[in-house]
RNA sequence: GGUUCCGUAGCUCAGUUGGAUAGAGCAACAGCCUUCUAAGCUGUGGGUCGCGCGUUCGAACCGCGCCGGAAUCACCA
C-alpha cells in the first residue's frame, strides 16, 4: 500500500515491456522536488543500457506508457534524466479518505517481535543531569517509535546502586550528614545524597593535600587516604552483607529512588521493567566457566580470566579477577543471556553514551564467540555528550546542568513567555500551568531529540532554548491553531466527519496529503535506525506546510460549503498526525497556547 | 599508537542511504495583524560540504590518504 512501491512497480512493468530485462533495483523512484512539477520522480540514466537511448528519449518513452496504461497517473514530465510523474488530485484525494477512515493512522500493524530496551541506568550516588535527560529522551522515544512499528517493546532501566560510588556517599554522610534527611532538609533525596557525594570528594582532597604536604607521593596519598579507606571498607561490610550498612545503603537509595522518580515523571519518561545491579552483578560466571571449557577464554597464573580479542582488533579483556570477584563485563554478559532467556526476546537495545563504544563492541564479539547467535541483534544505540560552551560538564567543577533545574527553568520562561505574549488570558491557574508545563518541556525534547544522537550536541544555558522557528512550540502552536479553528467550526455546528474531497482542490491541499500519506514511511524509517530526529524533522517540514497554507486560505470564511469542510477535515488530519508524531518524540501537544 | 565517531552558512543543526541549482532555524536587514492565535507568514544577504586523490553518467554521501576535534583502550561501572 505504499505509494513510491506502487508507483515503482508500475514503471517496472512499463520498462520491462518496452526493454525487457530490468531489476527492481534499477527502478529508482523518489519524491519530485519541489521546484518541479509532479510527484514522483523516475530517475533514468540506470536503465539506459537497457533502453540504448538517451535519457530524455528513455523517459518520454516510460512517460508515455505508464500515463497510457494507468489511470492513476495524470501525466509527466521530462527534465534532463529525469522523468517526473504527476498523479491527479483525485488520486491524492482518495488516499486521504483512507488516511481519515483510519483511526490508528501511523500505527503498523503487530509484528509479534520482543524488543528491550534498555536507558536511563542511572548511578544512585548523585542527581540526573543533563547527559541523562537526553539519554532517557532518546530511551524513551525509540520505545514509542519501535511501538508504532508494531513490536513488543520491554523499556527497562537498570540502576546502578552498589559500588565504591554509593559507599563515598555514605561515608560522608555519616561523618558529617548530623543524621540530615529529604524531610528535615527539605531537599530531594537524590540532590541530598549527591550533597554528600561531594563532600566526600572535598574531604578527600584536602586529606590528600594533607598527606602530599607530609611527604607522600600523589598516588600514595591517594590509596591512604582515610576517608577513601573508609568508604573501601563500606564496600566490603555491603558486600559480606553486613546489616547496619545495609540498611543505611536501603535508606539512602530509598531516597535517591524518591527523588528520581520525582524527576522521570517531570520529563514523561517511564519503565515496565526495573533491574537493580546489586541484584545482578553476580550473573555471568557461569558464562565464564563455559567460555573457558570452550576454550575461547583463558586463565592467568593469578587465576584472572581473559578473552584474547587482538585478533578481532581489540585487545585482551578481563573477564573475572583473580580473586573470582566479577567486573562490569562479566555481569554485562550475564544479564544479557538472562533477558534474552527470559523475555523471549528478538532483539536488545542499549542506550548508552558513547564513552562506553569499545564495550559494547567487546560485549557483542565475546556472545558471538560462545555461539550466542543473537548477538548480532544486540544494537549500541550510542549518543554522544552534551557539551557547555566552555566544554565538558564536570560534577567537580560544578558546571553540571541539573535535570531539575533545568526542567523547572524551562517551564517557568514558556509561562513568562505565554504571559508576555497574552496567551494565557481567560485560562484557569490550573490551565495555564498545564500549558507552561507542555511547552517548556516540548521545547527541552524537540531540542534534543531533533539532533542526530551520535553528534556531540552544543547546550547553551544562558540563550535559552529557543521558542521560534524549528522548535517544539512551533509545532505545538501549529497544533494549537488547527485547535482553534475546529473548536469554532463545532460552535457553528459544522459537520464535516464524512467529508474528505471537494470540488475543486489548491496546490497545497495535495502537498498537505502527500505529506500525511508520507506520515507511516517515517515512521518506519525512524524504526530501523533508531531515530527519532526523522520525526521531528517531517513534522516539522508539515508544519511549515500547513502554516502557509493556513496564512494564505482562510478554512472557516471558505464561502463553498464542500471545499470548507474538506479543508476543516484537512485541518483536523493534520492537527492528528502532528498529535501522533510528537507522541513518538514524548512530547505533548496543547489544545489552545 | 590501536579502535570508534564527528567535521555542511557567523552560531545551532537537516540533508530521505549515490541524483536535478546543498537546505532550515537563530542572528542581521526589509516587509505583512479592522480577516480562523503574528510562538505565525513573505523576502534579502550569507557556502572551497575540513583538504587531496580515486570509483562513475553523476559524490556532502562510497574507497584510500592526510588535517582538525571527541570518546575509549582499568583487576571502575
């Protein structure tokens, strides 16, 4: 039912009964540009060996065959190679009715396929900032588009809330918290104990200062540092499962839990399964052990394991230390096996930064080694960092954009924006709120989800995002618009349900249907790559479609009834699809702004 | 040094998998609100697609080599 494909075999049979012996490779079908006339554009100089004439004659050839044999197409055009197919309107006026009869537009059918999915992994030590915002942004996007694909989609987060990083916080909490917590404080649990986790650090400091001014090395002082020795010691008590620093370490989490979620429902972002690495970690041995009987792994002489992957261009990488105690690896490996034992899965998806390429690489290449042949179903959606003008985020140096705040700034300048602009007059506290809320947070998401993820992407925090132009408002507002005008059709009691053609159609009007019909091709292809900057882009592009049309042609001053309620209805479809897109990017759209 | 990735307008980014004269937004300038919301619309200026060679009818896109930048190459996670 796709188009291009129609149109595609339609030529192909056109060529193959004028030339013979063509592949369907050779039919290159693409959108005309827009600066030429028709729809379709055939490009020629692949079939010119077949045809033995030049591509001009060639495309008058094909042109005049398929216009012959089809009532479809209108007619054509040759420009230089190019052939380019014009179909009616009413062929585009046909294919809206189907758009309008389908409730579910843009959505595939079921594919049956389990995906995970898996973003967020937060450290349980400190706050979200924002390499996670766009980390959870992507997660949870993909997790929408790869449903609107039709598959099965598991979101799955998995928290890191063990290790030496959690024990720091501890230490310094204990040391000098005076029993502080989120309601004596007032503060989130994540932002609390992220507190601590810098005071560790600064203590820390200072006491390797102490010790270097003492006459200790910096890597010595380093190791014998006190409250590292501490927090070194916490790691092995949580270990040995002692019960008093188990249960600061539940209290603890419990609080960053807290406040995280605080923070996932701000950004509209959730998970149908939640992974603990503490109750993980261990996984993966027995792939050790099978690796080994495999002879694919091999032990050192202090018992440490190893895989040897120089052959693959990578290097040696340990599997189990020598004391048999696991490592990232090992745990990665194991939890991989596990999910895919246990969900059933087709296919497995990491959204991590791109820090962790070389991993994922090991990851994938040692699974193929022992016979997981689902390895290959294994993708790295890889992104890169979020930079400051003035370079990387650093924890240390303070320069990090907090989650929060940055949620919260953006929601406050919508609504001091939506106040200048008068937008919010005759709205409730409530609705005004609602709508602040919306569109400070579109304009977060569309800014970076509109962004290729493996691009390091540039966040200036002094011009704040922008509003205007290829933005998240500008769509909503455009959303908003179309609200606006179907709201006064319903108070003039205009039915339009049943109207999807007209007399006579504009330009535009097809333009605006090409560019809906073209709504379930982006999402597919916004499926296979992962990508969800191919949604924002084509609803952008349909915006700006619309938004001349709807500066040019007045819908509710049309004076012929049919062509009013066919726009009204044109309107509605289009206020749908953008409604649906943003829905893939996360992103709600407002009723009125 | 090895591996992976990036380099497109002053700035932030697109570029439909090799097609026609490389596009948007921001910033600058000039216009459009007694007419469905001006967070909008129209126009002007702005380019050696990092550089070079190659592949072919055709290259921002593919290959090779340079230049510049990022990440990574832990008995951290």
């Amino acid at each position: 039912m796709n188009i291009e494909q129609h149109i595609a075999n339609v030529v192909f049979h056109a060529v193959d009964s004028l030339y013979g012996g063509v592949h369907m490779s050779q039919i290159q079908i693409q959108k005309t540009r827009k600066e030429f006339d028709g729809d379709y554009t055939l490009v020629t100089f692949p079939l010119l060996r077949i045809s033995r004439k030049s591509p001009e004659a060639t495309a008058q050839e094909i042109g005049e065959r398929i216009v012959a044999d089809n009532a479809d197409i209108e007619g054509f055009n040759v420009i230089k190679g190019f052939l380019n197919i014009v179909l009616g309107s009413a062929f585009w006026f046909e294919r809206f009715g189907e758009i309008v009869a389908d409730a579910h537009y843009g959505q595939a059918a079921p594919t049956g396929r389990n995906i995970m999915i898996e973003y967020s992994s937060p450290n349980t030590n400190k706050p979200l900032h924002l390499g996670h915002v766009r980390n959870n942004l992507l997660g949870y996007s993909v997790a929408q588009i790869l449903k609107a694909n039709g598959h099965n989609v598991i979101k799955a987060n998995l928290v890191n809330d063990r290790g030496i990083h959690i024990c720091k916080s501890m230490v310094a909490w204990l040391l000098y918290g005076n029993g502080a917590t989120p309601e004596s404080t007032g503060k989130k649990g994540d932002h609390l104990v992220g507190d601590y986790y810098v005071e560790f650090d600064k203590h820390y400091k200072a006491e390797i200062a102490a010790l270097v001014a003492d006459g200790a090395s910096e890597e010595e002082a380093k190791k014998r540092a006190p409250i590292m020795l501490r927090a070194q010691e916490m790691l092995r008590k949580w270990e040995a499962k002692d019960p008093e620093v188990y249960a600061l370490w539940e209290k603890m989490n419990g609080w960053v839990y807290k406040g995280f979620d605080v923070t996932y429902k701000a950004l509209g972002v959730d998970f149908d399964k939640v992974y603990y690495e503490s109750q993980t970690y261990l996984l993966g041995k027995s792939l050790v052990q099978e690796g080994l009987d495999k002879g694919i792994f091999f032990r050192k002489e202090d018992g440490s394991v190893w895989i040897d992957l120089t052959a693959d261009g990578l290097d040696q990488k340990l599997l189990l230390r020598g004391d048999g105690t696991s490592v990232y690896m090992t745990q990665d490996l194991g939890t991989a096996l596990s999910r895919f034992d246990e969900n059933k899965l087709d296919s497995m998806i990491y959204v991590v930064g791109n820090e962790q390429n070389y991993h994922f690489q090991v990851l994938k290449l040692v699974l193929k080694k022992l016979g997981y042949e689902w390895s290959d179903s294994i993708y790295h959606l890889s992104y890169g960092m979020v930079e400051l003008p003035n370079g990387k985020m650093k924890s240390r140096e303070g320069t990090v954009v907090d989650a929060d705040e940055l949620i919260e700034g953006m929601v406050d300048t919508a609504r001091a924006m939506s106040e200048e602009l008068g937008k919010l007059e005759g709205c409730t506290e409530q609705e005004a709120a609602a709508i602040s809320r919306m569109v400070g947070l579109g304009a977060l998401k569309y800014f970076i989800l509109k962004v290729d993820p493996k691009k390091t992407m540039l966040f200036n925090p002094e011009e704040s995002i922008d509003f205007n132009g290829n933005t998240g408002p500008f769509i909503q507002y455009t959303h908003a618009r179309i609200c606006s005008v179907l709201r006064k059709a319903e108070e003039q009691g205009i039915e339009f349900a049943d109207c999807t053609s007209a007399d006579e159609c504009l330009r535009e009007e097809t333009e605006i249907i090409k560019s809906l019909c073209d709504y379930p091709n982006v999402v597919a292809a916004a499926g296979e790559n992962f990508a969800p900057s191919l949604i924002a882009n084509y609803t952008y592009e349909l915006c700006k479609l619309f938004n001349g049309y709807y500066h040019d042609y007045s819908i509710l001053r049309e004076e012929c009834c049919a062509t009013k309620r066919m726009r009204l209805q044109l309107a509605r479809q289009v206020a749908r699809v953008i409604a649906s897109s943003m829905s893939l990017l996360g992103i709600e759209v407002p009723q009125r702004m």
